[in-house]
C-alpha cells in the first residue's frame, strides 16, 4: 500500500476513495478500498491506496485522536509512503475539535509541520479563497450549514475557525501563491512550518489549484483536506512509477432495493421531495423513535412489503423540526436513537435478502454500515461528484451508495439504484 487515508466519516471515506480511484482523467487512478474501521488483517498487498472509514467527526476529541493514531499505525504498517487525513469538504467541526486535534496528533506522530489544511471540493461548489470557506456562491456560515445539526458551522473564516481547536498557530497560503504553482505552494508551506505553524490553510477554488497543490504535496508524508486534495496524489505515485494505475472497477449488482436517509441537509430533503413523488416512502417519527414506540422492524416491513418499487424511509426533517426535537429531548439521544433505528433495519433488510442499499448522510452511513460488519469495499463507478458505486465481497455482496448530506443531484435515490445494479 502505497497511500493511506484516514476519513472521519464513512460517506467521506467512499468520497476520497472515489477521487483516487478516478485519478487525473476519470480512469487513471490507484487501486483502492475502503475498510469499515481499522482493519484486524494485513491488507492484500494488491492495493496501492487504502482508505480507512472511521465515525470520529461527531465524537470526543481525545477518542478521534486515539482512532486516528492506531489507524495511522495499521496504514504504517502496511508500508504507506503518504497518509491523508480527509474530513468535510465544509470543514464539519466544533470549536472543541476534531479536525484540529486529529491533525495535530498525526503530525506529531510523522514530525512534520506546514501540513496542508484545504477542505475544497470545487466539483460539490466548495473552494477557499483569502480563508474563507464558500459552498457555491454563499460563505460557509450563510450557506444552511449553520444549522447542521450536529456540527453548525457559524464561521467562514477556516483559519479563525480552526485555531479555535489548535496547539500552535494556523498558517495561510493565499490564492495568489497556488496560482504561481507547485513551487511556489511548497515554499509557502516550508515557511509556514519554519515558522511552528503546524497546519496551514491552503486557498483552492478550482481542481486545477488541487492538482498544483497536490503536486507540491508529492513527498509529504501527511496531507489533510476534502476529497479534492487527492486529485494529484495518485498521478504523483502513477508518474514515479509506484503504482500501476488502474483505477475503480467493481461492477454494480442486482437484486432487492432500499434507500435510507437520515441526513436533513438542504439537498437530501430535495432529494427525498422528488423521489416521494413517484416512489413509495416513509416519513419516520423521530419523536416515536425516541419514545420506543416506532421501532426497526417497522422500517424494515415498510421497506421489505414495497420491494421492487424503490422504497424510502427517512427521518430528514427542517431545522426548524429538528431543532424542536433537539430540545425536547436532546442532540445526543436523537441521535443516537436514529443511529440504533437505521442501524438495526439495515440488518434486518440485508439480511432479509436486500442487496442495493443507498444511504443519505454520514453518520447514518457510519451507524449502518459498521453494523452491516461488511469488511472491505472495492470502488466502482462514480454516480454523482463525491459518491461511487461501493461492493462488499463475501458469499452475499451487497452494492452501496453512501451519500453524503449534501451532494447528489435531486434525482439521486432513482438513479444511483440504477448505477447499483450496473445500469
Ligand atoms: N428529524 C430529525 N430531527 C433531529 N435530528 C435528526 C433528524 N433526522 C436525523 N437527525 C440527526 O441528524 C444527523 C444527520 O447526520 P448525517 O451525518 O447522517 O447527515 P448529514 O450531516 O446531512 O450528512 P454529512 O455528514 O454526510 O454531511 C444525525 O445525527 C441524525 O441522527
Ligand atoms: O467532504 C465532504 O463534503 C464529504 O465527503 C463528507 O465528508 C460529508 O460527510
């Protein structure tokens, strides 16, 4: 293994693993997997880029780092060259962590310093210019995510934002400095470091800065950003002659269908408006979720009796909805009790013979797939910017879609349980 990611959510995972499978053009990538947590086992020495899928976006700082450092030692281990640490192309973050401290750790452990900082994802409309963090034409705490659920971002100031969570100070590399190119970008970062800063926002707004940046990040043994910041690092190991180039290439599945969302974003309530119209849904009742009286094996018989049709269930609802359930009964036991909902249907539809499964949101993507316990995913086709066809191995595979709150085109229930089933 050539190079490691470790992504602090799993929607974030198959976004990354979708960039380094994709490559410079669409089919010159590395060979890549996505593993649900830290592996037990060696990898299989085939794969030149491994992505490690953890849930730590949302949890204590000190227990991301923990996760993040014995990632580290198993990507070590498997003799990566370069680690990336991937988090929210929308910088997803308290001012008490993740991002800050994760990286900081990771840095220690690699002795390095002036570590690039740049979450754009221009393809999904979020690039950084003069530090700040804009989704399409808004700054980021104007865009919706100041009313993320668990992470509001009320701040587009990246550099501001995450010196709130940091040890030493943060530093910049402005727009003016990417567009002289790689050169230029790695000076920056060495003066950055020289100078104790420890993570260093990089400017990026368009994929052609990501591949000069990624350029000047060959040779650095730790890069963190967006899924974008990988758009050079395949080609860096491809051209020195590391690695074969071969890119994604599991094929889709047939069979049985679900969707699940779990995600209140702005797009995936659009994306739920367009499939209710002519698909079969269910909105779920949080509150009755909570309360136990709405429990898995009412999902899943919903689910299960309108196979064939592309049935959905969702609990996405406004802020305005989820604020009021937030309060009533608490973030953390929302949450959690939504986690354990999707979590225990998803089992019980796989295991009652569901075998393409698109879910909305990481970290109901996280809560469904780590009790999924499916092993390793190989990487297929992209369905929309940031999401690819996934595929379990094993006597039963199942193809998945983790969706990410806020990409997918409005269409994209219907048509990523197409691209599942190789269509
Ligand atoms: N109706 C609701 N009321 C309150 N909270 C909800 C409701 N529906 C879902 N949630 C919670 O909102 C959170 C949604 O997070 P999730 O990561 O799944 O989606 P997202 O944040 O839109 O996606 P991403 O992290 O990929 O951007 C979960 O913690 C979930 O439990
Ligand atoms: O970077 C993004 O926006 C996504 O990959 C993600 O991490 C959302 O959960």
């Amino acid at each position: 293994m050539l190079l490691g990611v470790i992504a602090d959510d799993f929607t974030g995972a198959s976004d990354i693993a979708n960039t380094l499978a994709k490559g410079l053009t669409g089919g010159d990538g590395l060979r890549t997997v996505q593993y649900l947590g830290i592996p037990k086992v060696e990898a299989d020495p085939a794969v030149e880029a491994g992505v490690i899928a953890l849930k730590s976006r949302s949890i204590a700082a000190a227990l991301a780092v923990e996760q993040s450092l014995a990632a580290l030692r198993w990507l070590l281990d498997q003799g990566c060259r370069q680690v990336v640490f991937k988090y929210c192309s929308t910088f997803d973050s308290t001012p008490a962590g993740n991002i800050g401290p994760v990286a900081e750790a990771l840095a220690e452990a690699l002795g390095v310093r002036g570590v690039i900082a740049c979450p754009a994802f221009p393809g999904a409309g979020r690039t950084v210019y003069q530090g700040h963090l804009f989704v399409k034409d808004r700054l980021l705490d104007e865009s919706g995510l100041e009313n993320h659920p668990l992470n509001p971002m009320t701040d587009a100031d990246i550099r501001r934002w995450l010196r709130l969570q940091t040890q030493t100070e943060v530093g910049h590399v402005d727009m003016a400095t990417v567009q002289r190119g790689p050169v230029a970008i790695e000076a920056a970062l060495r003066e950055n470091g020289a100078k104790g800063r420890t993570l260093v926002i990089v400017d990026a707004i368009t994929d052609g800065d990501l591949t000069a940046i990624g350029r000047a990040a060959a040779g650095h043994p730790l890069v963190t950003g967006g899924s974008s910041i990988a758009i050079g690092l395949a080609a860096n190991f491809i051209e020195s002659g590391l690695a074969g180039g071969t890119g994604a290439n599991a094929a889709g599945l047939d069979g049985p269908e679900a969707i699940l969302a779990g995600s209140c974003s702005g797009a995936t309530r659009q994306q739920v408006e367009i499939h209710r119209r002519d698909h079969p849904t269910l909105a779920i009742d949080v509150a009755g979720v909570v309360a136990g009286t709405v429990r898995a094996t009412d999902v899943a018989s919903f689910l299960l009796t309108n196979g064939g049709r592309a049935p959905l269930a969702y609990s996405s609802g406004t802020p305005e909805e989820v604020e009021a359930l937030q309060v009533r009964f608490g973030r953390e036991r929302v949450a959690a009790s939504l986690d354990a909902l999707f979590a225990e249907t998803a089992c019980m539809l796989v295991a009652a013979g569901i075998r393409r499964l698109v879910v909305a949101g990481g970290e109901t993507s996280g809560a469904v797939v780590s009790a999924l316990d499916l092993g390793a995913l190989a990487i297929g086709a992209e369905i929309d910017p940031g999401v690819p066809v996934l595929l379990s191995g094993g006597e039963r595979p199942v193809a998945l879609a983790l969706k990410s709150g806020n990409f997918g085109a409005p269409d994209f229930f219907a048509k990523a349980l197409e691209r599942l089933a190789g269509r």
